[in-house]
C-alpha cells in the first residue's frame, strides 16, 4: 500500500479530531485511524468530496470525501458567497431548499437553510419531502435566485447528494458552476455560519404543490380521450419516494380514477428495504408493482426513482407477458404521441423543437426528420436540455425531450427531468393507445416498423474508490490512444472526441465538433448507424458503456427477431470494446 498516501490522508483525518468536529464524528474518524486496514481511511478522505457541476454526490459519513454535515456546509457556505456576490444589489435573495427520503436528507436540507439564512439569503424550505422537478419548478415560481435539493436520485441507501440549481430552474452551467466551485473550495469549515436566522426561513408546501399540479395540469393534450379511459388501470409505486407527494394527485387531476399504489412502498424509507436498489433503471425494482399488475390484471404500470424525476413504466405485450419499456423506448413514445397530437389537433406552428441527449437512440431522430422537426443533440444531464429551452426562448417552442437514463420533461415551467408530469402523459398516451385500439406495446412497435428499429443496452463498469478512479482514467486514455476502428464486423464510419472537440471520419478527415465545452465523452457510429458511447459516470464510480444497435423491423411480430439480431451485434461491440 502506498505508505505516502497513507500519510496524506492520516494528516487529514487528524484535523478531523479537532473542537471543529461534532464528537460522533470525531469518534468515527479515531475508529477509522486506529483499524489496521487502511482502505476505509482512504476512501473518506484521499480527496475532497468534489463539488461538481451538478452539486456533490457520494456515501454517507465522516470524511472530506463522504456527504457529511460539514461537506454540505462548505458547499452552502461556498454558493451563499457567490449568491451574494453575485445579487450583490439586489435588496433580497431567495432561494428554495427541498430534499427527498433518504436517512439524513432532512438534516442536511435543515443545515443548508441555516446557512443560507446565516449570511442573509431568505430560504423557501419545504416542509417535507418533494420532487426534485418541484423545486425546479418553485425557484421559478417563487423568482428565487438558486436552489439546493438534498438527494441521490437512483443511488444505493449509503448515498446522498446536494443538487444545486440557478435562477431559471436548471442545475447550473458556466460561468456560475465554475464560480460556485472555486467559493466552496475555498471555504474552511471554521467560515461556515451554521447558527441559522429563522425570521429569515419560510416553510412552504401546500401551495406551490397546487400551483405545479396547475402547471402539470396544463399539459393535458386530449381531456376526451383521458375522459373516455378514465378508468385505464394504473399501478404506481414510489419506490419509497417523492413520488408518493404528487404523482397519485396529479393521474386523479388529469382525470384518472383507477389508481393502484403498491402500499408497501409508499411509506417513506431511506433505507429502501422493499428492493436491492432504488433505482427504476433494474428490472428488479418493479417486481412489487408487476406482482400486483398481475394480481388486478392492470393497463400499465409506473414507478419514479426516489426523488421523482425519473420514471419507469412497465405494460404488457402481445401474449400478456409484462416487460420492462426502457428510457430510449419512453422518450420515443412521448414525443411520437406529442408531434402526432400536436399536427391533428392543428397546434404545430413550425417553430417546435425537440431534444435528446447524444447517447439517446437515433430513432428520435429519423422521428424528428420525417416530421420535419428541429431537433437539438445534447450533453448528458437535463441541464443541457434545459440549456437548450432556454437559447429559444422567444424564439421556439420546446414541446418535449428526453435520455436513455429514464428522464423525460414536456414542460418548459420547469427544467429538470419530471416524473411528475411524466407519469401522468404516459397515462394519457396508453388512453390513446386503447382509443385508438391497440396496446401501449404494440404502439411501440408501430412506431419501430414506421421509424426503424434499434435496441439499446448500457453497461456500467463499477471501480469503486481511489483506485476504481484512476483504473477509469486509465480506460479513457487508452481508448483514446486506440481508436477502434471496427465494431460488430463494420468499418468505424465516424469517431467523435468530445473532450478534444473533434471528430474522424473513415478517411481520416477531422473537423470541429459543435458544443458548448468539451466532456469526457467518446462516440463510434459504424456504416449502418449502430453507435457507442463511453463516458465515465459524473456522480457515480463507473463508466457507462451505451450500445446502440440499428435494425429494421417489417410487421408488429417482427421484434423477437430484431431483437435477437441487435442482441448479436451488440455483444460483438462488447468484444471490440474489451467488456
């Protein structure tokens, strides 16, 4: 073991035994320098918990590398800094606090409203827990200059987050997200004002919920059609979640009366003890809901992450087994069911747009094309997607977008991902789908056989810790030393760097790729579309391997066999890839 980083870090925890530190984690910090393994005293504190351009994400506990009281407190002591640098002539500065249900998550959002009211910034604080797109959508409702959400999203029980927001309701992005770093990392836990000013702290709930039900409401595009299907049988589960606040409330608004929650999850828990993890993503966090389908022979089932701004949705196929739709599969519904409403109904003006994220399916495309549809290619993150809105603003309309990742906004009032509003657009277009005859499955296939067929599979590699970091580094700078050339018996058509901002073609020509900052991301397209995309993770220890592969499908009864061709393709794209 590495007997200079040992001191390094023993160094570090050792100002971690001072009168600056609470006893309990004084006392956790002692254990972890007395115990002959040193990984765990590594791990906590071989470098500061990064605040990144989303906010800080990592494992609970004592540590300069753990979300803690005292990482969440430089991390609000360094954005109230920039807050009233920044506001400086402004006669009050607002922001929101929310957080979701995960152990310490009401702590730590309590802590940052103490801060925040500390160096006199007027703090909107939720009572309890709410969806992340809720407090999206109350920074703007309530003209507040930032906002903090205290949540993991989809990680495991051990994480917590802090996602902090800008004044048009997105994540921040340049300047303000380099800015507000650079004031954290200069905080030292003796600057943060951790003894609050409650005059300066309202709590609020209640009446920004029915201002964004209103606001979610309005999205509505066919009231008939939801009216004819009211009685669609829905099961929904929160995944012991946000979601349990609003998504039950909003399906009962839109006109939906056949509501179904798995009650075991509705009871917010932290320690997600229903499932192995919280995340919609795994098949295996839906098995609760599917049982319960299955129980009450259901139309469709949903299920948000922990703080609702993901969704997943389950529906049954052509021989009644229920299967999984995935993210790319979602957003492709969402916006073939918006544009075709949208041009019958007679509201296209010519100035929508669309957006997808570059590790998307290419099927939106081929969608946005044949109907003559701008569509933007963006970053991964929605606050890219927000980026976008917020460039047409005045301009364009934003009618919907989404990622592979299960996220998806139809709204421009708020600009993070909405599972709120998503569940409820999903159960209007399986209202639809019936209207229209068929199943919310085979409107899937009739929109593959129309657009073209892809199947889409993400592997994640997981290096956990200081040596899990450097092996994905090392990953990157090798694939990039390497370029493949082919993949899946195809010649490697196009080759896009996106941290050096350029791309190859077969010829070996290079031009500019067009973005606004260069990401740590790698793309392959080969001659017939199929497509990868390798990016470490930004708030997880992993890299993310994206394989898309491109087929045709000729009938409804066709899928079992694209399948299986993609199924090939794609673990030939493994092999090329060294996964």
């Amino acid at each position: 073991m590495d007997q200079e980083l040992i001191k390094m870090v023993t160094g570090k925890a050792t100002e971690w035994l001072s009168p600056a530190y609470d006893e309990e984690t004084r006392k956790e910090v002692q254990a972890m320098l007395d115990n002959e393994d040193k990984t765990p005293l590594i791990d906590a504190f071989y470098r500061e918990l990064e605040f990144g351009t989303g906010g800080l994400r990592g494992i609970m506990g004592a540590g300069s590398n753990r979300m803690n009281i005292y990482t969440v407190g430089k991390a609000t002591q360094g954005l109230a800094n920039y807050l009233n640098e920044c506001f400086k002539d402004m006669e009050q500065i607002s922001v929101v606090v929310g957080h979701d249900c995960r152990n310490n998550s009401r702590l730590f959002a309590e802590i940052s409203a103490n801060i925040f009211s500390a160096n006199g910034i007027k703090v909107y604080l939720f009572e309890d827990l709410r969806p992340t797109p809720e407090i999206s959508f109350a920074i703007r409702h309530l003209g507040c200059q930032s906002g903090v959400n205290i949540t993991a999203s989809h990680n495991p029980k051990e994480y917590n987050g802090y996602k902090a927001y800008w004044d048009d309701g997105a994540q921040m992005l340049a300047p303000h997200d380099v800015n507000t770093i650079k004031h954290v990392e200069n905080v030292r836990v003796e600057d943060v004002k951790f003894q609050g000013n409650p005059a300066l702290i309202e709590v609020i709930g209640e009446d920004v919920d029915n201002a964004f039900l209103d606001a979610v409401h309005g999205l509505v595009i066919d009231q008939e059609v939801i009216d004819r299907h009211k009685d669609l049988k829905i099961v929904y589960t929160p995944i012991h979640g946000c979601g349990r606040v609003l998504i039950p409330a909003s399906l009962r608004k839109w006109g939906f009366e056949n509501i179904h929650c798995v009650e075991e999850q509705m009871i917010k828990d932290g320690n997600f003890p229903t499932v192995v993890s919280p995340n919609p993503e795994n098949a295996e966090a839906m098995t609760m809901a599917i049982a319960l389908a299955k129980k009450i022979d259901a139309d469709l089932v949903m299920a948000s992450d922990p703080d609702a701004d993901r969704l997943a949705i389950s529906c049954k196929d052509d021989n009644g087994n229920w299967m999984i739709i995935n993210g790319n599969q979602t957003c492709m519904m969402f916006l073939y069911y918006i544009i075709t409403q949208y041009t019958k109904l007679g509201k296209m003006t010519g100035k929508e747009f669309v957006v997808k994220t570059i590790v998307t399916t290419e099927v939106i495309k081929n969608i946005a094309e044949k109907n003559n549809l701008k569509m933007y290619d963006c970053y991964t993150g929605f606050k890219w997607i927000a980026k976008v809105i917020r460039d047409n603003e005045g301009i364009a309309k934003y009618i919907g977008g989404g990622e592979e990742s299960f996220g998806f906004l139809a709204e421009d009032f708020c600009r993070d991902k909405d599972a709120v509003s998503a569940c409820s657009l999903i159960a209007e277009v399986a209202a639809w789908a019936k209207d229209n005859g068929k199943s919310l499955y085979q409107l899937l296939m009739d929109i593959y056989v129309e657009y073209g067929f892809s199947k889409e599979v993400t592997v994640n590699v997981v290096k956990p810790g200081k040596s899990g970091a450097d092996e994905i580094r090392q990953m990157m700078e090798n694939f990039r030393a390497n370029p493949i050339k082919e993949m899946a018996g195809e010649k490697v058509v196009c080759y896009k760097d996106f941290k050096a901002m350029k791309q190859t073609d077969a010829e070996g020509n290079v031009t500019d790729i067009d973005m606004p900052e260069p990401s740590n991301v790698l793309q392959y397209f080969t001659e017939s579309g199929n497509k990868v995309s390798v990016r470490p993770s930004g708030t997880e220890p992993k890299i993310k391997f994206y394989m898309e592969a491109k087929g045709k499908m000729g009938c409804r009864n066709c899928y079992a066999d694209a399948c299986a061709k993609a199924d090939a393709t794609i673990e030939e794209m493994k092999k090329a890839l060294g996964i």
